[in-house]
C-alpha cells in the first residue's frame, strides 16, 4: 500500500461491485484489490475535474508517481494534453502524488460485424425441374457419368422437398 500514500484508507472498505467482491474471495486476486481500487479512485478524481474526456478514457496504471491514462484517439490526446498542468494540479489538491503523467492512444478493437442473414432458398421453377428431370433420364448410365447422376437425381429431390413445402 506504500506506493498509494495519499490513497484514502475507507475507499479499500467500501463495496466496489462484483470484480471487487470476486477479489476479496480469492487469495490470490486479493493482492489486486487496492491497486484496483486505486485505479478505480483516480479515475473518478479524473472524471470529477473533466468529465467529458474521461468518459472515453482509462487509468491503466499509477505507480511511482507515474500515472498512465489510455486515449481512445489521438485527437482526445490532444485535447487532454492541454488540460495535463491542471489535471496534476487538481490531483495534488486531492492527496494524489502524481509526478509525471503519461498518455497514451489505445485504440480498441471495432465491434465484430454480425454475419449477413442468408437469404431464403430459391424454388425452381417447374421448367428448371422439368430440365433437370429430362437430363436425369437421359444421362447415360455408364460408370463415369454415375457421380453427375446421382448429383442430378439428389439435386431433384431436394428441389422437389423445397416445393413441397
């Protein structure tokens, strides 16, 4: 806990949702609840001075001083750059020591797109059916054209049960 000396002893004690009470459960991811906690108290510090931006942003790590912040994109860099002197400012009037902060863009992978429905099988008409009944009769009935029949025959069967229907 020595690394987050100005880290308020009561926040570590209050529920923090369901991550935090897995945490408290388990001995060995109990080791990660104040730093965790930590984060979670920084960021709303953070939220607290300039709300907008750090509804897009996280606080990954603070340690030594150093605190990093992940940016969705380089414009909001930009923008939080400006704002740093008074970021540092405002955390150190909080008990925070932050000496140095580092930002970083951490863009996030998009969304997977959902796979198009598949359209609807389409009936044949009774002329296609009709064809293909004529070529089934017609094909000859020798052993190299025997893969082609049977995909012919298992064709009109298929098409006749999708009419059928």
């Amino acid at each position: 806990m020595n690394r987050f000396l100005s880290y308020r002893q009561t926040t570590g004690n209050q529920s923090g949702g369901a991550a935090a009470e897995f945490l408290r459960q388990h001995r060995r991811m109990a080791g990660l609840l104040p730093q965790a906690s930590a984060l979670l108290a920084l960021k709303a510090e953070c939220m607290k001075l300039l709300p907008s931006m750090f509804a897009s942003c996280e606080v990954v790590r603070f340690e030594a001083g150093l605190l990093v912040i992940h940016l969705p994109n380089a414009a909001m860099l930009t923008k939080l750059k400006q704002q740093l002197p008074k970021l540092q400012e405002h955390l150190a009037q909080r008990g925070w020591q932050v000496t140095s902060i580092r930002l970083k863009v951490q863009v996030s992978a998009p969304a997977p797109t959902p796979a198009p429905a598949s359209a609807p099988p389409r009936q044949l008409s009774q002329a296609a059916l009709a064809a293909l009944d004529e070529l089934e009769h017609n094909l000859a009935q020798d052993r190299h054209s025997q893969d082609l029949h049977a995909a012919v025959k298992a064709l009109l069967q298929s098409a006749r049960h999708q009419s059928a229907e």
